[in-house]
C-alpha cells in the first residue's frame, strides 16, 4: 500500500500519457526539418503549401466531426480574423522562413537556431507568479541541449552542409522570431478569451492557414510571401516609430497606445522601428532588386522624417505621397524596368495617396482641439495651416471621392472584372455616406472614429478584391 502511494504521488495521473504524447509530437514535429532534405525537387513554397493544405484538411475534419457530436464552437469574426493572422505568422510563415534557410544553409545551423525558441519562450513569457529560480532547471537543461546540438552542428557544417551559409542563418533567425512572437501572443489571446476552448482554437488556426494558401495559379509566390513579409516589417517600423515620435502627446491625446500605457518602453519602441527596417531591407536586398531596395528605402525613410518632423511642421498631407511609395515598392518588386515607362505603377499610387489623404483629414479632428482668437482648429496642420474641424472633414470627404473614382478606374484599366468592381463600389459608397455624415457634425467624436474605420475598411476590401481578381484572372 505504502508503495502503491508512493507511486502516485510520483506519478500523477496522466503523467504517463502526456510524456508519450510530448515525445511522439517532438519525433514528428522533427520531420520539419527532415522534409526539405528528402525532397529537394519541392521548392519551399510548394513544402509550405502542402504542410498546410493537409493541416486545414485535417483540423477542419476535427471540426466536423465535433460539430456532428454536437459540441462544435464557431468563431466570431473577430475571433476568426486573430486565427489568420496568428496562423500566418505562427504556421505558414514560420514554416516558409525554416524551409528557406534549411535550403540555403542545409538543417544544421536552423535546428539549433529554431532550438533557442523553448529559451526565448521562458525568457519573454515567464508569468509574473513565476520566479526566476524556478526557471533555472529548466533553462540549464535547455543550454545542455543546444551544446551537444552545437558540436554537432560544427561537424557538419565544415563538411559543407548548405550553398549560402549566412542568408539559410538570418532566414532561421527570422523564423525563430516568428514563432516566438507567435508562442506569446497565442498565449496571451487565450488568456484573455478563456471563452475559447484551446483545442477548438487550434483547429481554427489550422484551417486559416490552409485556406490563406488555397488559391493557385499566382506568379512567384516565393517572392509574394516573401515581399508580404517585408511590407509587413517596414510599415510595423514606421508605426512604430510614429508611436515613437508622438510619446509626449499620446499621453493626452491616445494613453491606451503601448508607450504611453507603459507597456512599452520607449528605447526598445525605438529598437524594434530600426530592427524592423533593418530587416525588410535586407529581406529586399537579398531577394528582389536595387531599383525595389532603393524604392524602399526611401519610402522608409521619408516615412520616418514624416513622423519626426515634417507632419507638425508641414502637415498632415506630406504623408500621402509618402504612403503611395509602398505601391511602388510592389511593383518594383517584379517589373523594375516599367515603374518609370508605364502609367500603371502611379495609377495604383494615385489611388494610394488619395486614400491616405482622405483618411488622415478625417481622422485630424479627432485629436484635442485648440481655440485660437475665438477659432476652433485642428492640431495639426492640414499642409502649412491648421484648418477648422469643418474644413479638415470637407478635404478628407473630398479626398476619399477621389478614391473611390480611381478605385473604380483601377477596375477598368486593370481589367479585374465585377469580382473587383462590385464590392468596391459598395464598400466606397458605405464609406462615403458614413463621412458625409460626419461633415455634417466634425466634431462627433464617435462618427469621427465610425469614418475613420470605414474608410480603412474600404481600402481593405478593394485590396483584397484585387488580389482575388489576379489570382483568378491573370
């Protein structure tokens, strides 16, 4: 009997099963790095899509056959917008990143990179009831294991394991990033949605991530992920570094931002703005051409002087411009040599920069207004001047109009059909009676914030439709 307790107690129940469970999750989850090498005729993209095609197949099974037992759980829109973008970032990103380096660096080097993740994990996402000391076995365990990896790892690749050494490490670190990132974040949105069973929510991640590489047929999709990815690191650079910028007066116009509410300090706002430029250019660099990488960097960089100095000084309509770039930056991407022969590249700048300009209007009288000489103006200067609440919703209407117009000649000089046109068409036309609406009231806080939404809802769905129209048309 005594024996009996003493085998309970260090055996609790399910112990046995969770330790068989945890290994045979790490054999497969090791033929991540197995799969490029056994099938090198694949390219990275290709291994990425079936990974997850067969994942979403999988995991929507799960679903149906929980929904035939009757304890199916079906995810709101915004709950199904988190799982697509975790998905993107946690699964196929992550995967497509690893597979990259494993090709340029064969699977040494990123097994022992992508082997840091339990550390940074337990370093970044340590629960503040957690002590230090408690984590110590664990870490120490963790170091062990990536010396006995790292010996390994020197053998191997002095035997010339991969064909570019340096790029297959930075593309390992990058996927590192993305997991880890994922790895929190994941944990934090269920933490904060304990409504959400954390079995159901894999599922729906997996099902994301097999629906966002469903579609076929699109030119390069390498280089699409690829460049999406760098986009996405470069305008998460310039917001932050505009978050940056306007630390003093988010205290009073935005405390909920991350520096103001302390949930970031400014110094490491500042690390992560230069970190996330620092990458996507070399994300350019490596992967497109000089005319792209110089398009880039100059988008970034005049996006950052926007922020620290031209927006107070100049004004809100120096950023439109600004903005259009990063369309430029697209198309320099795949077509370098028509940007300055073709008419095509400015027409999607035009429709660019007359959205942000609308957008920004619109959004200007939502700060605290200043009284000067008995006249209500904005904070900011529309350009040069600051203009009356009245005035900055009038240009942004007048700007959003103009959108709306080029959105629909997009549709015709593009040739992307009623797949593009009609949505757009009514998105714009919603997001054009919500802002008259608020012409009529500049100072309504709350149709302020409603036109505001829509009009980023409206450049959302006419470019998501333009996509769809490429990947089915052309």
């Amino acid at each position: 009997m005594a024996a009996d307790a003493v085998r309970r107690s260090v055996w609790p129940a399910g112990m046995v099963t969770g330790i068989l469970a945890g290994l045979g999750a790490g054999a497969f989850w090791g033929m991540t790095f197995v799969a490029p090498l056994i099938a090198p005729a694949f390219s990275s993209v290709e291994l990425t899509v079936g990974r997850y095609l067969a994942c979403g197949l999988f995991a929507l099974l799960l679903m149906l056959w929980a929904l035939r037992r009757g304890n199916a759980q079906r995810p709101t829109w915004r709950q199904a917008g988190a799982a697509l973008w975790l998905s993107l970032l946690g699964y196929t990103g992550y995967y497509l990143l690893l597979v990259l380096a494993i090709d340029a660096a064969g699977a040494a080097l990123p097994v022992l990179i992508i082997g840091t993740i339990p550390l940074w994990i337990m370093l970044l996402g340590k629960p503040h009831g957690l002590r230090w000391p408690a984590l110590v076995p664990g870490l120490l365990l963790t170091a062990s294991g990536l010396l006995l990896m790292m010996r390994v790892t020197a053998q191997e690749t002095e035997g010339g394991a991969g064909t570019d050494l340096w790029l297959g490490v930075f593309y390992a670190v990058l996927a590192m990033a993305a997991w880890t990132a994922f790895g929190l974040l994941n944990a934090r949105w269920l933490g904060r949605h304990p409504e959400v069973n954390s079995t159901v929510w894999a599922n729906w991640l997996g099902v994301a991530a097999g629906a966002s590489l469903a579609y076929g047929g699109f030119p390069a999709w390498d280089k699409c992920v690829i460049g999406f990815i760098a986009a996405l690191l470069a305008l998460a650079g310039i917001h932050t570094f505009n978050d940056y910028a306007d630390k003093r007066r988010d205290v009073v116009c935005w405390p909920g931002r991350p520096i103001p509410s302390k949930r970031l300090s400014s110094p490491l706002a500042l690390l992560v703005a230069l970190g996330s430029y620092a990458i996507a250019l070399v994300i350019v660099w490596f992967n497109f051409n000089p005319v792209c990488f110089w398009v880039s960097a100059a988008a970034i960089l005049l996006g950052s002087v926007y922020s620290g100095y031209l927006r107070d000084r100049v004004g809100y309509l120096v950023l439109p411009p600004i903005e259009g770039m990063l369309w430029l930056c697209g198309w320099a991407a795949f077509s370098p040599d028509t940007l300055f022969t073709s008419w095509a590249p400015w027409v999607l700048w035009a429709f660019s920069a007359a959205w942000q300009a609308g957008h920004i209007m619109v959004y200007s009288p939502l700060h605290p207004i200043s009284h000067v000489n008995d006249k209500k103006l904005t904070q900011v200067p529309a350009f040069i001047k600051r203009t009356s609440p009245q005035a900055a919703t009038v240009i942004g209407f007048i700007f959003l109009c103009l959108t709306a117009a080029i959105g629909i000649y997009l549709g015709f000089y593009f040739n992307l059909g009623l797949l593009y046109i009609i949505p757009t068409v009514i998105m714009a036309a919603v997001a054009l009676v919500i802002c008259f609406q608020y012409v009529r009231d500049p100072e309504n806080f709350a149709k302020g914030i409603k036109t505001f939404s829509f009009a980023t809802y409206f450049m959302l769905v006419a470019r998501v439709f333009i996509l769809l129209s490429v990947l089915i048309f052309y």
